[in-house]
C-alpha cells in the first residue's frame, strides 16, 4: 500500500481539498421544481361521471402556473478542470523522477564516487574522478559503456552506469648479454597480468654456452614468462674457454706466469672474459717453452695449439726450469723475467743446462752483471758433458770493460780452476760492441755451423774462428767471480738447433732493463 507523503507532497493536499471543497458547494444548490400533476374536476362533474350521464358542464382548464428555475454554477466542470491540472502540474513539474548510478570501482584505481548503486533525482550532476594506484596502467573510465575522461560530471536523466577499472601490471626486466642474439632486447618492459611474453635467444655465430635463466633459475633458450610477478630475464653466454693443446702433450701450462696445476690438453673455463691472458708452455728438457697472448670473450672458445719444438727458450717470466743445474743452487733464484747468480764463489761459477743438443745450433744470451769486477768475464760455454769440474769445449766471452776472448778448454775444472788446460784461440781484444760497465745489458750470440764459429755482441759480429777439435753439445752459464760479490743476471737464454744463418736478435745498447711481458717472436727469436 502507498501513502502519500503530505510533507514532501503539499500539492497532494492541495488538489484533495479543492476537490472536497467543490463537492460540498454542489452539494447547497437549490432543488429542481415539482412536476406538474393533471387539474382536479368539479363536484358536479365528479356526479356526472359517477352516474354514467352526461351533465353537460364543461370545466375551464387552467394551465399550471409557470415556475422560474435558477441558473446553476458548473462547479462540477470547474473541479474537474482543477483537479486535472493539478495532477498535470503535480506529475510533470513538482514530482521528479528518480534514477539509478551504478558504479563499479575495479581493482588498482582509487577515486569517488566508491562503487555502489545510488538513487538520484533527476537532473542531479555527479562529479566523478579516478587515478590509478601504484602498479597498475591502462586506467579506463566508461559509462554506459562508452570510454569517458578519467575525471568528469554524470547528469542523471536516466539510469547509468559508471565503471572505472585498471589493468595490473608486472615489470619483466631483461639483460641480454654480448654476443647473444634474440628477443626480446635489453631493458625494462611492462605486462599487464596474466599476459605471456615469448622469449628467444642464440649465441651468435662463433660462440656457445648460452644460458638463460628466469629469477636466476637455468631455463630454455626458448619460451615464454607468464606475468604473474615481476620477473628478471638473462641471455648470456657462460663464461670463456680456453682450450690448450700441444704436440707433444703434457706440456705444463702457466697462466700469467703461474703454474695452473694442469698439463696439456685441457680446457679452462673462465666465468668472465679472459683479457691479454698469457699461454705459457714447457715441456721437458731439449724443448722450447711457447708463449701465446690470448684474449676470450664471454661465450667464446679460443685454442692454443703449439707444435713444441727442440731447443731452448728461457725468458724467465716462469721460474727458470729444473733443466738449469747450477752449481752452488742457493746463489740462484728466478724472478720476474730474471735468473739471478749473487754470491762471492773464489773462481768461476757456473749453470749447465742438462740436455744436449748435436749438430749446428744458434745459441742467444742476454745477461748484465750488475755487481763485481768490470774487468771479469762473462762466458758461454760450449762443451761435450754438462760438468764443470772436468770438461772440454769453447769459452766464448766478453768482459764489462770493453773486451772480448776465445778460449778452448780441455778436461779443465771451472770450480778450482786447478786441473786441464785452457788455450787461448782470442786473446783479450777491445770491441765497440760492448755495452761496457757494470748493470749494461749486452745480447752475445754464437752460432755454430759445423766447426765453424761466428760470435755477437748486441748483433754485431765481433770474431769468428774454426775448431774441430769438439763437437760441443751442451751450454753452460759461466762467470768469474773472483770472491768479490758479484750479482749476475739472464733475461733470457734461446738456443736453436739447426741452421747456418744468423739468428736475429733486436737489441738497443740503452736496454738497461727487461721489457716485461712481451710475446716473443720467433721469425726474430727475440721479444
């Protein structure tokens, strides 16, 4: 049942007592006149009929005298009229229509009005604003289903709807690294939730390892990442390797001038990229130690593959081999890019190389004394056995003050020098060639044809003689000491077999020190 509401509806009351008032004015209007009845006969005629005769009279007929009615008010209309215009005003003017907003409010947007169903007159401007809260995009605002502003006004001339919603969104960040190719690219993306992103990578060309992984956990090269969280996405390739072989194996293998444990072939897997690596190979005895420069990138396989071949190649960049058999073994020690004698031996000292070597051979020393006697020797020998107390040979010097000497040793001792005998094939002789005084660094070079001898200093050919009485096959180091402390130093010690010609070494007389670090050459059998 509906009742109506007098407070917020006066013009109900309104029409209601209008009405009521017109019906009790109709209600005291005057009443309509009586109906004329038919006139009444005389007596006699009365008599007359009574009898059945005819008497003859005849009555006068009056006519009933004419009543004069009043004009009536058409109050009936009148209310009619009103209570129908009123009605009209009530319906059309006063009552408004009322309408419903509906909003929905999705998840990641804030903003009013806050979702609900609100009823509204009609008429009545809503404002309404929406933004989006942190992690979410795509803010999208309809009414009625068409996409509106984000912030506006709704007029409610009928029911609407309003809706705002947001898309969640996840940050995929992804690296790909050097020498990867693929998709997607490097950098930070945004997903709506829910979404799947494809993904795929390769090594490019000349590299492998790849390896990809999802949050740090190894996956495919290939797939997809569903956005259900923020996610971080890598393509690299694992690592460098660095695969090192000689021929024959079994080389040991120095990195950067340290021993790495291991013997050739092996392969060493670096978690970064490997920069100006030094590859330093040796061998045995008899073979010359390689060394090879060598830069890897991530994902990259480099090979070191030597043929190692006979000779002798020292640089001491790595301790001095176990070859070298010095005769007092505590005067020596080996560092960087030295082999270093200091003591106070009465006569001479020595180092042999413990490996022969037949035939013609090239043989290259660069050795500074630092400390001792400028007018001392400093010696290569060339003899049949590698002792130094009992040998025979060629000692070929120069001394720091400018001069030179050859001589022949048979069956002599270099430590007492009290048995064999040497004799002088070059006396002392005075050469330009000679870096002269203490800490010079001098290059002597002998090469060896046969029976024939060809000797250098710093490149210059200063004496060549002819010999048979020995086919000298090992070297030695040696040096006069005298008992004055003496500190003797090698930089390197190169010996190649075979050959007649002149093995080049570069050499600058202002060398006062090791270059460290340098690859050697072997076209020019120097650094």
């Amino acid at each position: 049942m509906k009742y109506v509401n007098f407070h917020h509806k006066p013009i109900s009351m309104f029409v209601i007592i209008a009405f009521s008032i017109m019906l009790c004015f109709w209600a005291q209007q005057t009443p309509a006149a009586p109906t004329n009845s038919a006139p009444e006969k005389s007596a006699s005629a009365a008599l007359e009929n009574s009898k059945g005769e005819d008497t003859g009279f005849i009555e006068q007929e009056h006519s009933a005298p004419a009543i004069k009615k009043g004009k009536k008010f058409p109050w009936l209309i009148v209310a009619l009229v009103v209570v129908a215009g009123g009605a009209a005003v009530y319906f059309l003017v006063l009552k408004k229509k009322k309408y419903t907003l509906t909003v929905t409010v999705g998840e990641g947007v804030t903003g009013t009005p806050a979702a609900g169903a609100t009823t509204n007159e009609k008429g009545t401007v809503i404002n309404y604003n929406y933004s989006l809260q942190s992690g979410y995009n795509d803010l999208a605002v309809t009414l009625d289903g068409a996409p509106v502003a984000a912030s506006g006004t709704v007029t409610m001339n009928a029911n609407h709807t309003l809706e705002a919603k947001a898309t969640k969104t996840f940050i995929l960040t992804v690296t790909r690294g050097e020498h990867v190719t693929g998709s997607p690219v490097s950098g930070t993306y945004t997903h709506a939730r829910g979404s799947n992103v494809a993904y795929s990578y390769s090594p490019a060309s000349g590299y492998s390892n790849l390896e990809v992984k999802l949050d740090n956990v190894l996956v495919a090269n290939s797939g997809t990442v569903a956005m259900d969280n923020n996610h971080t996405l890598t393509a690299t390739l694992k690592g460098a390797n660095l695969e090192v072989n000689s021929t024959p194996a079994g080389a040991r293998i120095y990195l950067d001038n340290v021993d790495s444990g291991h013997n050739t072939p092996y392969t060493f897997n670096f978690s970064t990229a490997v920069t100006n690596k030094a590859v330093h190979l040796r061998y045995s005895c008899g073979y010359k130690e390689y060394r090879q420069i060598v830069s890897v990138a991530l994902g990259q396989k480099k090979t070191v593959n030597k043929n190692l071949v006979p000779g002798i190649w020292e640089e001491f960049l790595i301790p001095a081999s176990s070859c070298w058999h010095p005769y007092n073994p505590a005067n020596w020690t080996s560092l960087l890019e030295l082999y270093r004698y200091i003591g106070t031996a009465s006569k001479w000292d020595t180092n042999s190389y413990y490996h022969s070597f037949s035939g013609n051979y090239t043989v290259s020393v660069h050795m500074n004394r630092k400390k001792g006697s400028i007018w001392a020797s400093n010696s290569i020998f060339l003899g049949t056995s590698s002792s130094m107390t009992n040998t025979s040979g060629y000692l070929i010097q120069y001394h720091s003050d400018g001069r030179y000497s050859v001589f022949r040793a048979a069956n002599y001792n270099y430590i007492s020098g009290g048995s064999g005998s040497l004799t002088t094939i070059k006396t002392y002789t005075n050469t330009s060639a000679v870096v002269q005084g203490l800490n010079q660094w001098n290059v002597m070079k002998v090469i060896k044809t046969g029976s024939i001898y060809a000797f250098y200093i710093n490149n210059s050919l200063v004496y060549t003689f002819t010999d048979g009485t020995y086919n000298p096959t090992y070297l030695g180091l040696l040096f006069y000491v005298g008992g004055v402390q003496t500190e003797i130093q090698y930089n390197y010690v190169i010996l190649t077999p075979g050959g007649a010609a002149p093995l080049s070494v570069p050499y600058s007389p202002m060398d006062s020190a090791p270059t460290i670090g340098k690859e050697h050459d072997e076209a020019t059998g120097r650094i």
